[in-house]
C-alpha cells in the first residue's frame, strides 16, 4: 500500500480538499472554504497545515467564533446543504463559543463541521491555559460540551484515528435525514504528530445525495387517508429536496391549500391562489382559519415546531395528518400516515395513486386569501403622528412605551411600514435574512419574497446574533448578482455583530436593516401580555426607580461606520426611501440602516396561541388571567 507521511493537522486538510458532492447527477466541491480565528489550540498544527495543503479551500478570518460559525450555517443553508464551509478555533473559551452555532446548525438540520482545538492528549503539560479541570474525569474538556449540540462527536488523540474520524464526519454531514453539526475535537499536540497515511484515504471522494424512494405500502396508505379528506392542507416545509415543482403541481392538481413555515417559505410564489402564506402562531389569518378547520394535514418536510402547530393547539383532534420526510423521526410525528422518501421523489408516484380526487372547497380559500391580503396593505402603511392621542394599533400592552421612546429618539416610524416598505423596494432575486425577535413573526406573516429561495430565516434554534454572521454565509453563497438583506433587532446586533468587520475585509457588500426599538420587544410584549411588570427588557437608562429612566438612543450608524461601512440614520419613512435608494448604488462595502422604530408596532397574532409557562400563583390579576387562559386552551390541545 501506498503511503504519505503527514501531520495529523495536514491529514485533515488535504482529505477536506478531495470531498465532492453529487447531487442528481450533477458534482461539485464539498468544502467551500474554512473560517479561522487562529489560537494556540491550533495557530502551529492546524494553521501551518492550511498554509501547506490548502489549494482550493478559501481561508476566511473571523471576528468571533459563534459569529464566524453562524456564517458557515447560513452558507450550508443557503446552498440547500450542497456545500459546506468549516470552523475551526483554539481551546477553551474560542471552542465554546461554537457551542451556539452547533445548536443552530443541529436544529436546522444544517450540515456544519467545527474544529476546535482541544488539550494536550498526553496530558504532560496539564493543565494547560484555558483547561477546565474536572476532578472526576480528566478526559473531559470544554468540547465535551459539543455533545448535547451535535449529531456526530469525536476525539482524536491518535493521528491514525482522523481517517475513521472523518469518514464517520461525512457520513453524517452528507445524510438529508440525519445531518446537522459535526465536531471533532483536535488535541493540540495530536495535530503536529505524523502518520503513514495511506494515499487512498486523500482520493477524491463523492459523497452522493441519494433520493431515498418511498415503499409502495406507505403510498398507498397516504392515499387512502387522502381520499378520506374533505378539506385537506398541505404544509410547505424545508425547501432543501427542492422538491418545489412537484410539490405545487401537486397541490394544483387538488386543489390544496399549503401554508409555510419559516423554513418553506420562498419555495413557491407568495401570490399564488393556493399559497395561503405562513401557518401557525406567527402565520397570518388566511393559513390559521383554514388550519383551523382542516380535517387532513400533510405536511412536507416540516418538524412541526410549537410555532407551526400553536403548540398543538391549531389543528383538532379530528384533524388526521400524512407526513412526507426523509427522517423517520420526523414522519412519525402527530400520529402521522408516515411516508419516509425524498419529497420530490414521493410526490409525484403519489400523485398518481389519487388520480379522479378533489377537495371540497369552493370560495373560502380565496376568501381567506383576499381577506389577508387587505390586511397586508394595512400593515404597510400604519402611521404615527405625535399631534394626536396615540394608541398603537397592534400589541397595544404598555402602550406608553411607544410615545416614551417617540419623545427621547425622536423616531416616527412603525416597524410594519418600514418593513413592507423595505420588502417593496428590494429586487427580484434579492435574499432576505433573519433569525430572532419581533421580525421572524412579522416576515413570516407579511414577507413577499423576492423570488424562489430568497428567504433565509433561521427560526428552529432562534439564535439571536445570526442575522449579521449569517448574511456573510449568504452572500459567500450567492455572490454578487443579488443583495443580500439581513433584518436585525437591536437586541440582536448588540449580541453579535463582528462578522460585519469580515464583510468589510472581504469587500462582501451586505444590508444591516437594523431595527431599534431599544428593547427586546418580542419579548417584552411577552412579558407584559402574560401579566407581568417590565423588566429588563427595555434598554432605559438607570434611574431612581431602576432601569425605567429614558429610552438609550445609541448611534448604531457611528458604529457601522467606524468599522468601514456605509451606513444611514433613519427615523421617518422618508429618510428610509432616501436611504435604500442612495445605498444601491454602493459597491463592495456593507451597509447599515439604523432604523429608529417605536416599539408595539409589529405584528400581532392571527387565530394563533403559543404556550408559554404562565404562572399558577401570583399577587398580579394580570398572571392569574394568563394562567386562565392558559388552561382554556389546553382544553383544545392534541395530546401529543
């Protein structure tokens, strides 16, 4: 046999260089690049071994080693997990940083390698600089914390073992069914020791992405259960089958209504008759009052979060469901007709089996439908005038919020115009991009996509921080022929935002729609709807009565700028048109709105509920009616 002495560390690297992926034919480079903030867990072995044996790997400095790894998730998902970028960071507190964006990637089911360095595997020296020592085990390090957050973990302490490591790594990030974070943890001494590999191991590999075919048995129950159903509606989940022909031809050929979840939505035009927009306690009122009266679901590619369901609560207990899902997990969920088979694979045999079939609607589709489309309008164009007596419109709980951060930011706008009026101004094929706050349930309910795939909203993990690092993913992915546009609370851009000094060092032109409210305002309205006093969830300064002095109006355009973006301070609706009109023009160089928006402006829930963990025993009337209501629906709620 064959064999070519190499580090462990440049083992790693030139098998990274030799992994492809195939895709119905087509084949490709699997690992795009890799994102690096170098410490001493992996500056000497790993870093001289991307300097050595990197030909085609694009090596990207990062900022901070969540951020850097929550861009590597936004690229995996918008390339449809087609291909992947990998993390890699010193030991200690850099490798537990990638703790967040592991979850991220798990829940999402996104294909995402991290790498970080760990301890010495001889334990000579220990214990080292940023060891956590454990007293009951020495064998266990910070990346034992990976664990929880993965769905392949390994160690290696012994050069040879990275081949075994490896191709159990790749098994995992090239399964549709079963895919999601992989960490392999690398002993800082293990990555410079050397090994006779043999040269097989650095062939090029293809990784096929096989489109698992459903058993006739399975179809033929699915169609039975079809058959039964008078008012069925489909549920338009994870686009990555890119199953979005088959699915609409199907629905079309029925006459089904499909809503779409947060991970579904842009996989088929918004307007189309049967499109009834997002489902569940974010979705609007076209997609829930149809849900509501559903006697069949059959959900495509869907994990049925609680926010999809209304923690359960949507969808009656006479309501049957078929799933289609390559994860036999996910199939089996709400007591399911299970179909294990790629969508695009199923739909159309299945299709077959219900030739002659028909739904029983007649107008209430496209009632609904025109129904939220008036409501859309309205939305759009909610004004503020501080010349009258203002209540918000929506979410009015603690209204006086509203007219406090009016009067100490001088901000007029609401977030549902500005978010419609950005939505009107973007371009076909433009990308939108979120993750976290108030703005998830007001795009899900109002958003217009662009075009097909332009919506990239991070909502199975909620991962505040993602929306900056992730339009870096998105736009390494897309490149340079659409914009990307990121929409990010305050709350979030103050969690997380160093990947925007890598788009600036990378001339990756990326639009910050940064909305404050100066607050957490999701959560805010939470708190204050479940009957609790505000607490910590508006960003006042502190006064004698505690954080309940004025609203802080921080220049986040300074911010921006300083790092070398572009960037605009927005506070009426004409400053945004100006604004976004003016940054089109900008090249190579990221932009930032700070956007100035009066908190319980956003959207409010459509014939939805979402359970949340209402108190049984308080002092405040308002907890008690909570708990009340919380008990009233649980009446309703499927078992499970």
């Amino acid at each position: 046999m064959k064999t070519v002495r190499l580090t462990m560390a440049q083992a790693l690297v030139r098998f990274l260089e030799n992994q492809y992926m195939e895709v119905d034919g087509a084949q490709h480079r699997f690992v795009r690049g890799v994102f690096i903030i170098p410490g001493h867990g992996n500056v000497v072995g790993l870093g001289q071994a991307l300097s050595q044996e990197a030909k085609h790997l694009e090596i990207y400095q990062g900022k901070n080693e969540q951020g850097m790894a929550q861009a590597a998730v936004a690229f995996a998902k918008q390339m449809k997990r087609k291909q992947i970028c990998v993390a890699t960071s010193s030991v200690g507190p850099g490798a537990a940083n990638m703790v967040t964006a592991c979850g991220t990637a798990t829940a999402n089911n996104i294909p995402l390698l991290v790498l970080p360095g760990d301890t010495y595997a001889c334990r000579q020296p220990d214990p080292v600089l940023q060891q956590v020592e454990h007293t009951n085990s020495l064998a266990t390090t910070t990346n034992d914390a990976f664990k929880a957050v993965c769905r392949y973990w390994d160690r290696i302490v012994r050069p040879e073992q990275l081949m075994s490591a490896m191709i159990n790594a790749f098994r995992v990030l090239t399964d549709p069914a079963n895919t999601g974070a992989v960490c392999v943890a690398m002993p800082q001494d293990v990555e410079g020791e050397a090994y006779d590999y043999p040269v097989s191991f650095f062939a090029k590999r293809v990784w096929r992405l096989e489109r698992r075919p459903a058993t006739e048995a399975a179809l033929a129950d699915a169609a039975e259960a079809i058959r039964k159903a008078k008012r069925p509606m489909m549920i338009c989940g994870g686009r990555y089958s890119e199953a979005h022909a088959e699915f609409l031809h199907f629905a079309e050929t029925f006459g089904i209504p499909y809503g779409e979840t947060q991970a579904g939505k842009s996989a088929t035009d918004w307007l189309h008759p049967l499109n009834l927009g997002g489902v569940g306690t974010t979705g609007c009122s076209a997609a829930n009052e149809i849900a509501r009266k559903a006697d069949l679901v059959i959900g495509v590619g869907t994990r049925y979060t609680d926010f999809t369901t209304a923690s359960k609560w949507l969808f009656k207990d006479t309501c049957k469901f078929v799933n289609i899902n390559v994860s036999e997990f996910q199939s089996l969920k709400m007591e399911a007709v299970p179909v294990v088979a790629d969508a695009k694979e199923a739909l159309p045999r299945l299709e077959k089996l219900l030739e002659g079939y028909q739904t029983a609607y007649k107008d209430e589709v496209k009632v609904a439908k025109e129904k939220w489309i008036d409501e859309l309008n309205r939305l759009d164009h909610i004004t503020f005038s501080d010349k009258k007596s203002w209540k918000p419109e929506i979410n009015d709980a603690n209204a006086d919020s509203a007219k406090r951060f009016a009067q100490d930011v001088n901000a007029q706008l609401t977030q549902t115009s500005a978010l419609g009026a950005i939505n009107a101004m973007m371009s076909e094929g433009d990308v939108a991009i979120g993750a976290a706050g108030s703005l998830p349930g007001d795009m899900q309910r109002m958003w217009r996509p662009t075009g097909i795939d332009t919506y990239n909203m991070e909502y199975g993990y909620s991962t505040m921080g993602y929306e900056v690092a992730g339009a870096l993913g998105v736009k390494l992915a897309i490149g340079d022929k659409h914009e990307v546009y990121s929409f990010c609370g305050d709350g979030s851009f103050n969690m997380l935002h160093g990947e925007l000094i890598t788009a600036c060092q990378e001339h990756k032109k990326i639009n910050i729609c940064l909305f404050d409210n100066a607050s957490f305002g999701c959560i805010n309205n939470l708190q204050v709807g479940h009957g609790n006093v505000t607490l910590c969830t508006e960003l006042r300064y502190r006064n004698k009565d505690g954080l309940f002095g004025i609203f802080m109006d921080i220049d986040y355009a300074k911010v921006a700028e300083a790092y070398g973006c572009k960037s605009y301070t927005v506070r009426t609706m004409e400053e945004l048109v100006a604004a976004f009109e003016d940054a089109k023009k900008v090249k190579n160089v990221p932009v930032l709105f700070d956007i100035k928006v009066l908190p319980k402006t956003m959207t409010d829930g459509y014939s939805s509920w979402w359970r949340v963990g209402d108190t049984e025993v308080s002092e405040r009337k308002e907890n008690l009616a909570a708990y009340a209501d919380l008990q009233a629906h649980l009446k309703e709620v499927r078992k499970y």
